[in-house]
C-alpha cells in the first residue's frame, strides 16, 4: 500500500506520469474452527487463524453476536481469534 502514489518519467523534453493505486487483499480465514465435544462445566476453547493481524474480529452463536462477559472470553493475538466459553452448559451447544 505504501507503493501508491504519482510516478513520473521525466526524460527532458516530455514527461510521463502515472498515478498508481495498491489495495489491499482482503483478510481471509487461514485455519478454520474446529468442532468440539465437551462435558458440561468444562471451558471451552475456539480459535481461528487470518491472514492478517489486527482485524477487528465479531463472534456470534446462532446469528446472535457474543460480546466479552463472565461467560465469553474474547482473545487476539496476532492472527489468531480465540472465543473461551465458560463454564459450558448444553445450552451452549
């Protein structure tokens, strides 16, 4: 992205310009979710990886967003977005 911007070619008697745009590739899923079986009242832990770090990550469960609580445990580092469920009970199945 840092690549953007107006090139000249410049021989004297004539120039040549050129306005150059870079857009970024989108962020994309490298390694998907996994399944997971678990007894009740264990935690349980997802993580996905992307292809770019610092992206702003939303998770959901049924179409609803989840959003950090005693519950849900919501992590990035890097690449990687972890959701911990606390305390798992069938309902969160």
């Amino acid at each position: 992205k840092t690549d953007a911007g107006l090139y000249t070619c410049d021989i004297g008697t004539d120039v040549a310009k050129s306005k150059v745009s870079v857009q970024e590739k989108p962020t994309e899923v490298t390694k998907q979710l996994e399944d997971k079986t678990s007894p009740a009242g264990q935690d349980i832990s997802l993580s996905c990886e992307l292809s770019k770090a610092d992206v702003n990550i939303r998770w959901y469960k049924d179409g609803k967003a989840i959003r950090k609580s005693q519950k849900y445990e919501l992590q990035q580092e890097g690449t990687r977005a972890t959701l911990i469920i606390r305390d798992s009970m069938v309902k969160d199945s």
